[in-house]
C-alpha cells in the first residue's frame, strides 16, 4: 500500500525522456555509426527533403495511469489479396487473378527519386514512373495530401489516379496527424470522406485508400489541442465520418509498437480499419520484431504492412547517427519476409538503395533469403548481447528520469518479450474471451510506469530514489 502510494506521488515528479516515432533511436551497438563529418552531406540530402518526413521530437513527463473499463468489439472478417503479378525488371505487367494470396504486397512511400514522386510527374513522365514502381515489385504507392479543397492538390491526385487507373498500381493516400499537419491542414473528416468516396466511383481500380499517419502517437507542437493524436481523433469525430466510408475505401492508419493509447486504437477503431500499417520507433533493433509483430496481429487480427526504414530519418541524424547498416536492414527484411503475420512491406523514402534493389530483384531466390537469415541471426546476436549489459541499471534509470532512448528502446524490447510469453502461454479457451488483450494492452501503455520493469531493484531504493525526486519538486 505505501509503495503504491509512493509510485502514484513519483509518477508526477519524474521526468522521462521519450522517444518519438520517427525519432526511432538507435539501439548501443549503432553508436558505433555516429557520423563523421565527411558523411553529413549525404545525411543532409536524405532529411533535407521534406516531401514528408518532418516528424516530431518528444521529451515529456510520465503521466498518472488511469483506469478505464475496456471493451473490445468483435472484429470483422478481413483479409487481403493480391490480384497482379508483376514482371519484376521487365516491361511486362500481368494481371493475375490467380496470383497466390500469400505474396507480400510492396509499398513505396514516398520516394526521394524525383523520377519516381509520381504526383509531381506530368503526362508521359508519369506513366513511366508507374512503369519503373511495377517493374521493380511495387503493387502500392503512397503520398501525402494536406486539403481536398486545394486546387492544384485535387488536379495532381486525379491526374496521377486516372493514369494508373489503366495498372494494377493501388493508390493510398497519406494524411497528416495534428502533429504533422501545418496551418494549411483540413482536418474536415467527413469532408476527406465525401472526397474519398467521390474517388473510388471515378477510379476504382486504383483508389485503394488513405492512411492516417502517427495515430497513436503524440504531439508536442504548443498549438495543438491535444497532447495524443488519438485524442484529437476523437474530438474531431473521426469514428463518425468513418461510417460513411464506402466499403470499397481502404483505411489503414498508421501506428506503432512504442505508441501511446494503443488501447483505444483497439477498442474504438479497430473495426473501422482495414489493416494497419505498423511502424518500430524502435527499428534499429529488430531482436523482438517478431514477437512485436505477434502480438499485433493477435490484438487487432487485421492485415499488416510493416514499414521498412533504409533512409535515416530527421531525428535520427540530428543526434548524430548515419543511416541504418546493410546488415541491419537485410535483418529488418529477413524477418518481415519470413513472418506469417506480416501481410505487407512499406519501404520508406529511399527505394534506390542498393540493399534495397538487392532485395526487390531477389526476394524469391532462396540462396539470397539463407544470405539475410544469416544476417539476422548475427544482428541479433549482436543485439542481444548489448542488451544485457544495459538491463541492471535500467530500472534505476529509470526511477531517476535519466534512462536515455538506447535504454527506453531496450524496455520496450521487454515489455513485448512479457506480452508475447503471456500469448503464448494463453490457454485456448482464455483466449476466445478478450481479458487477455486488456493485460497485455496494459503492458505495453506508454503512459505508466511498469513495476515489473523494476523488479531488480530494492524497495528501499525505490523509496529512496522516489524522494529525492519528489524533493526536488
């Protein structure tokens, strides 16, 4: 009872330093990375283009838990399939009805190649670019939009729809979160709604849908309303706009394992989604991706496309760090390409890149995939050993507000090794009834404190650290 109290007085008074999504930091084994001089112009030209990577930068206090009774509603019957088969580096493009289901659909999100920013290409220029995406495996192609009443943003979508309209190209469009948007951002839901079905009668084959991007996650720009996205979500009267939705309409917004109120993503939302595109703040350690993936799917059992990162993101390299290794990213695609639960890969920005191209033109050659199981094997390893020698001092970290985002990304890594030893170990009639999901859902918030996590350290260390912080107040 005294230690509750404390814990509940302590959660004011410490001061944590959390990570953003796309802040992603890096786990201890990439510091050996940091940048040198000489390959920062590089960095610049990844991050300096902001067709849409301006992601924000988190640094809060830990907030009090709350209780909230949680529901979850039945989950509709969903599942993806892929209808074309593409002739990767040809000029060829099948569409196949009887292509086999269990292909991974590929997304390009948008990509830094100017040859390739499909909704910035006119006419012919347009099309080939098309062209290049189908031959190289592409089956998605993603961009972003901040009006459905800009002229000229209305011109160019319809522009790019009705030239693929004749691939089998999908088109999903990107929407920008309040702590994203600009002062030029429609948040008119049902607006987007109005303009999305208009879409998909003008162009149904190639409208798939549009994501919402950083849904679970937080804003830290002062002029916001609303410290979550989700929350803003709700206010704004999304789950309602979403009701007029034409079924045909794809909605996969975009979240994160590291996210905040994930739980209210599976209560309230997840029957008005489609799939998810699922993302790692975290992504420079991919030891528990599969577990992460895991528990996901067995949450929302929705299809998932994972994001890939191969480009450093902007605040990753303002802290120093050079873009994610080879190595690392043939981990990423190892794991993703072998896991039964991922239903599609997102690859971020910069598709150019060799490790990337290696990928596209190999992905069903089994002397590469042995090649990039291998490499994952020895990333993991590699991983895993550095992990271990942060786990004893991290829970006091923790309690001292000093715990930095290697460390952060390392709890997390144990949060989902609990969450995923608790799915496993769920007996099958437990698992037909939905108490489970609310455990692990508690897990995994990010806006508590987890004393599980400090299960190495001693109560009178607890209290001791407790008042020094509470002193300081």
């Amino acid at each position: 009872m005294v230690l509750a109290l404390i814990i509940t007085i302590s959660v004011a008074a410490i001061n944590s330093n959390s990570f953003s999504q796309d802040e992603n930091t890096p786990t201890p084994q990439q510091q050996q990375q940091k940048v040198n001089k000489s390959s920062q112009s590089e960095i610049k030209k990844l991050t300096d283009n902001k067709y849409y990577d301006d992601w924000s930068n988190i640094n809060e206090n830990i907030i009090t838990d709350f209780n909230s009774n949680i529901s979850f509603p039945k989950t509709k019957n969903t599942t993806t399939s892929i209808n074309q088969s593409i002739a990767i580096n040809s000029n060829l493009v099948d569409n196949n009805d009887d292509n086999d289901d269990n292909d991974l659909t590929l997304g390009a999100w948008v990509p830094i190649n100017n040859s390739l920013l499909l909704q910035n290409l006119k006419g012919e220029e347009q099309k080939k670019g098309i062209q290049s995406l189908l031959n190289q495996g592409f089956h998605e192609y993603y961009f972003s939009i901040n009006n459905f009443e800009d002229i000229d943003s209305i011109k160019s979508t319809e522009e790019l729809l009705k030239s693929a309209e004749k691939t089998s190209l999908k088109i999903i469009i990107i929407l920008r979160p309040p702590s994203e948007g600009g002062y030029n951002t429609n948040y008119d839901w049902k607006g987007w709604i109005k303009y999305f079905n208009s879409l998909e009668k003008k162009y149904p084959k190639s409208f798939e849908g549009f994501t919402i991007d950083d849904f679970n996650w937080e804003s830290t720009k002062l002029e916001t309303k609303f410290k979550w996205n989700i929350n803003f979500m709700e206010y704004s009267n999304l789950t309602q706009a979403l009701e007029d939705k034409d079924k045909n309409i794809k909605f996969y917004p975009t979240i994160y394992f590291e996210g905040w109120l994930t739980d209210k993503v599976a209560t309230k939302y997840n029957n008005l989604t489609d799939g998810f595109v699922v993302a790692s703040g975290c992504y420079y350690n991919v030891s528990t991706l599969e577990k992460e993936l895991t528990v996901f799917k067995e949450i929302f059992e929705k299809p998932i496309r994972y994001v890939v990162y191969p480009a450093i993101t902007y605040n990753y390299s303002r802290q120093g760090y050079s873009p994610p290794t080879d190595q690392l990213i043939q981990a990423t695609l190892s794991i993703t390409s072998n896991s039964s639960v991922v239903d599609g890969l997102i690859i971020w920005h910069d598709i150019d890149k060799p490790v990337v191209q290696e990928y596209l033109v190999n992905r069903d050659d089994k002397a590469y995939l042995s090649k990039i199981s291998n490499l994952n094997e020895l990333q993991i390893r590699e991983e895993e050993g550095e992990n271990e020698e942060m786990t004893t001092t991290n829970s006091k970290k923790r309690l001292l507000g000093t715990l930095n985002d290697e460390q952060d990304c390392q709890e997390w890594s144990i949060k989902y090794n609990k969450a995923y030893d608790i799915l496993k170990n769920l007996p099958q009639q437990e698992k037909e009834n939905d108490k489970w999901k609310k455990e692990i859902l508690d897990i995994l918030r990010n806006d508590k404190i987890n004393l599980w996590l400090w299960e190495d350290v001693e109560l009178s260390s607890i209290i001791d650290i407790l008042r020094m912080n509470y002193n300081k107040k």
